[in-house]
C-alpha cells in the first residue's frame, strides 16, 4: 500500500504551489493559453479595420504583424493548426489562419506555408467538412465562411444567411424561433448575418424589404450587449467576428467596432498572440477554494477579502447579454462575464465553505446566507424539462452547447444539496429531477461531459471528466436524499460508473482518455494529471478505502511522482470553450492535483466504514 505520509507530503507541496498562484487581493486569476484560432481572427479585425477606414491606434500594423509571426511559426507539421500549442490541427482554426494571412498579403509571401495548409484543409473534406465537423449549429462554421469570404476565398454564395432580424423580438422568445446559433452567440448572429446580407442580398424583393428595415434595429443589439470592456464574453474570437463583419459593412468606425477594437488591442499577449478569453478568474478561484477546503483544517485561505471578492462577483442586475435574472455568478469578475450554471454552483460551494468556518461575524454570515439563497434560486429557474440543467439558458436544446448537461446538472446539485436548509419543500421535486436525468449514463457506465473534451478521442468526448463529475455528486449528497419527501431510489454509487472508470487505468497507473483509444492514436496518447486527478476522485467516491481499489495506489503513485519532480504543473487541452474550441488552463492541474490528493489524504487516515455505501446499493 502506498505510504500515507508520501500521499500528505505531495499534497502539502501541490498545496503551496497553488496558494502561490493567488493573486495579491486573495483570489485566483490564472492563465488560459494562447490560441492560433483567436489570434488569426483578431489578425482579420485589425486588417479589415484599417483596410475599411478605422481610426487606427498607431500600433495596429505592430499588433497584426506580431499575430502573423505567431502564426507562422505555429503551424503544425501537417500543414493545419490546432487551437493552442499543444493541440493537434483542425479544419477551423486552419482555415482562419488562412484567410487571416491571405487578408493580410502573407499567404502570398509565404507560398510553402500557404500550399500545405491547402493541402491540409483538403485532406480533411474542405468547406463540407468544415460543415461536418459542427452539424447544424452554425455558430462557428457561418463565420468561418464569413472571414473566408471577406478574404476572397469563397463566393458569398457558400457562406448560410443568419437571421439577424430575430434579435430584434425580445430575448424571452429566442428561444422559441430555433435560432442555428446557441444562446451565447447572438452578436455573431447580428454582425455575420448583416455582412451576409450587406454582400450578398436575397433575390427575393419583400424579404429583402422585411431585412432591410430591421437592419439598423437589429444593430442596436450590439450596444446594448457590449461590455464596458468591449470583448463579447471577453472573448477575443467571438468579439473580432463582429469587428471584422462591422468593418466590412462601413462601420468600422462605429462605437461597437472601436470598442472591439480597443478590447482586441488591450488582450495581447507579449508573444504577439492572443488567448480564448481574457481570464476564468471566477471559475478558479471557487475550484481553488473547494479543493483546499476538503481537509477541514487547511481554511486559513478562507480570507475575508476573497470573500467579499466572490460576492461582488455575484451579478445583481438582469443580465443584457441573455436576460438571466441576477443572482447568479459568471466565470470571470469582468465586464464581458455571463452568469451560468456551472460557475453558479462552484460558488455556492465555495461560500458554504466560507459559511462553515464558522469565525466571521454574524452580519457577514448572513450576507453569505442571502447570496447563496440567490444562487439557488436563480439554478432552480433555469432547469430544462429533461431535468438536467443547461449552460446559460432555460429551453435552448436545439444546438449541442445549449442543452442539459451531466458535469453542469451534477454541479448544481451538489450547489444545492450544500444549500439545503435554504431551499422550500415545493423545491425537492426539482433535486428529484435533476438526480433522474443524471441515471442517463452511457451503456458502459460512462457519462459525457458538455464542456470538457480529449483530443484523442475520436468524438472528442471526455468520459473521464464527465464521470468523475458526476460520481462527486453522489459522493457529496447521500446524506440528504432521505430527506426528500417523495419516494426516490437510494442515491448510492453505482457499480458500473466504478467499474467503467478503473478499466481506464494506463499501465503508467496515470489516466487520460480511455484505453480503448491507445491503438487508434497510433501512440500519441498519454496520461494526463489533469484526467489522473479526476479519476483518482471519482473512484475514492464509494468510500471503499485504498486497500479495495488497486488502480487507485497506481494513480496516486504516478500522481505523487508527478508532484516530487514538479511535473504536475504540465497542462493539457482538455477544455472546451464554445463550439469545441480548444483551450488549457494554467491552473487546472494544479487545482485538481490539490483536490485530489486532498481526498486521498482524507481517506487513509479515515478508518473504513462498518458497512459502505457500495454494498448496500441497488446494481445499476
């Protein structure tokens, strides 16, 4: 058996590394990695503003021509690029980079770069494998199209007409009029579907006479949606789309385009690219906060001043971007933040740890008290029909990052089970519910997770992290589901979901995306301290000890080797952002190390139950 103290002693070192992470003020802010994608659509804004008359800063040419540098020596060996550096080439960040160089006459000064990235997108079906690759959402394959047309790569004709004129009804009937782009991506509904239309009219004269007169009001929806910093969700793509579609359209001058701009222009990274999002720092200060909390006596962390940090995050207007009711936290303290529903939970969570501390004053705990009260409220709103909970809103199923989700429905419950005091007797059927919708496993016993990918796999699932999400659920939350008034089945861990997750153990002890993948990825497939931390939590979550699960030693002793020769701070892209768009976070192997060594701590030292919850439960 693997030591005890080996297992502390890594935790204590994985914990100081984190706590050093904090920033100054008591929170975390992290880093998230820099990407080809954003960078060669950021190249496209900054071009196409200059090219289309845009008071320009004086710096612009320096800033696209540090973006093209990073560009051109990032291309992958087989011609494409990939999302970050550590990602392999795919058809959409490809194919902006190409349309980026061409904009900006380097296809043509650099032919070799050029003629392979061709090849590439060739290879992997060209504009109807673009098409492929996201189905019918048309979030990001519509821009594509639309920053390859703007370039002079393909007639208009190619790129789908958006109906921009929808985002004049109000926001509450979005969701009935089948939008082909999710919920988040309205302003790329307004600024690609007006470049489409601008260029290239319908034939038919009254509905170009209906378009054309909700034109200017349709527009007016990105003021209203623009953050004081200017990014769109503080995301450099998403914002340089509506940019470049602004300035192709006349208004490269108008007050969205210049604040676009001036955000594109403040979100440079040293190395002349640009990152997904301007920082998760909401999102990684709460899993920063509940992975150091799990050993009750490590909550000398728990400062008043991060505190009150979280609870000025907590949104207290109706929010412009979706209309969500406040109440609720989004993933970043910035402007471009929208609340949802996996950060809400994270920060219920956290502030039940700050609640449980038990030595701030009586005014503060209320506070605590009446925030989370909030938080609960607003996720109790948003649950979809199917019992699960979506991303940002309620009833938007038709596109695949707008429905209900395992990672966020398991999330939230845990939110709300730590909250239960707070909640009405009419608000268990909801908890029922959601627990229902969470039984939807995979055959093998697997959950797919919305957010979180491999790029192994070849649906770029992440069974791991979905998984050991939603086994956390039910590690955090027997105790309260007897309580529940209407009759349910016990909440116990389920065998199969067990089983399903120590067959995936590499023979390094580590964990990534499955074993079933190792042959089909000719050999690039490897372990990751990101995916060996969440199965190490998934599979101590039926309370069983060390001693019953063998696999469990192997990973926490490839976990410690990870930490004595500080290698657990490695990432891997493993997230993803909107419209599977790659990303790692500096912070996430660290964060997960420290729960789940955190954990494994927990266990060794705790004697094993009498009787464990695995076998008295039903076989799933």
């Amino acid at each position: 058996m693997i030591d005890p103290a080996r297992i502390r002693a890594a935790y204590e070192i994985a914990k100081q590394d984190l706590l050093k992470e904090r920033d100054p003020t008591g929170h975390w802010i992290g880093q998230l990695s820099t990407s080809s994608l954003s960078t060669a659509t950021a190249v496209s804004a900054l071009q196409l503003a200059l090219r289309n008359g845009s008071q320009s800063s004086g710096s612009d040419m320096q800033l696209i021509r540090g973006g093209v540098d990073y560009l051109l020596s990032h291309q992958n060996e087989d011609g494409g690029w990939g999302d970050t550096d550590q990602s392999y080439s795919n058809i959409a960040t490809t194919m902006l980079t190409v349309a980026a160089l061409t904009i900006t006459g380097d296809a043509e000064k650099n032919p070799s770069v050029f003629s392979a990235a061709n090849r590439y997108i060739e290879q992997k079906g060209g504009i109807p494998g673009l098409r492929a690759r996201y189905g019918k959402d048309k979030t990001f394959a519509v821009p594509i199209l639309t920053n390859h047309a703007l370039a002079g790569l393909v007639d208009w004709g190619e790129v789908a007409p958006l109906p921009f004129e929808a985002a004049v009804l109000p926001q509450s009937f979005y969701k009935f009029i089948k939008l082909p782009v999710v919920s988040y991506a309205i302003p790329a509904l307004v600024g690609i579907g007006q470049a489409k239309y601008y260029h290239d009219k319908p034939w038919n004269p009254l509905v170009r006479l209906i378009r054309g007169a909700t034109f200017h009001p349709a527009a007016q929806v990105l003021t209203k949606m623009q953050p004081d910093s200017g990014g769109y969700l503080e995301a450099i793509p998403l914002t340089s789309f509506v940019v470049m579609s602004l300035a192709a359209t006349g208004r490269a001058n108008s007050q969205v385009a210049q604040n676009g701009l001036r955000f594109i222009r403040e979100s440079v990274r040293p190395d002349g690219s640009w990152p997904i999002d301007t920082n998760l720092a909401t999102w990684v200060t709460t899993l920063s906060i509940n992975a150091l909390s799990v050993l009750p006596e490590d909550n000398t962390h728990l400062t008043l001043e991060c505190l009150e940090w979280l609870l000025a995050c907590q949104t207290k207007n109706v929010h412009p971007f979706t209309g969500a009711a406040p109440g609720a936290w989004g993933w970043t303290d910035l402007s471009g933040s929208v609340p949802d529903a996996d950060d809400t939970p994270g920060a219920l969570l956290a502030l039940r740890h700050f609640y449980d501390r038990g030595d701030f004053d009586e005014s503060v705990r209320q506070r605590i008290r009446t925030a989370a009260k909030h938080g609960c409220r607003w996720l109790l709103d948003l649950q979809n029909s199917d019992g699960g909970w979506p991303t940002f809103c309620r009833g938007w199923g038709t596109q695949p990052f707008d429905r209900s989700g395992c990672d966020l429905t398991a999330h939230v419950l845990r939110g709300l089970f730590a909250w239960y005091e707070e909640l009405d007797q009419h608000d268990y059927p909801h908890l029922l519910k959601g627990k229902w919708y969470l039984f939807n496993q995979q055959a093998e016993g697997s959950w797919l997770p919305l957010w979180f990918g491999n790029q192994d796999r070849a649906e770029e699932d992440n069974p791991i992290y979905g998984t050991a999400k939603v086994l956390n659920y039910f590690r955090d939350t027997h105790e309260f589901e007897y309580q529940l008034t209407t009759p349910s089945p016990p909440s116990l861990v389920p065998k199969n979901a067990i089983r399903w997750l120590a067959a995936q153990q590499n023979e390094d002890g580590g964990f990534g995306g499955g074993k079933a993948i190792l042959a089909a990825s000719e050999g690039r497939y490897e372990s990751t301290v990101e995916e060996t931390a969440l199965a190490i939590e998934g599979l101590l979550c039926d309370n069983k000890g060390l001693e019953n699960h063998p696999e469990l030693e192997k990973a926490l002793a490839w976990l410690c080797h990870r930490v004595e020769e500080n290698s657990h701070v490695e990432c891997s892209p493993i997230g993803f952002y909107f419209s599977k768009l790659w990303y790692y976070e500096k912070l996430y192997p660290r964060i997960m190390t420290v729960s789940a060594l955190a954990y494994a701590c927990q266990a060794v030292k705790a004697a094993p139950a009498a009787t464990s919850l695995a076998e008295v439960e039903t076989e799933n």
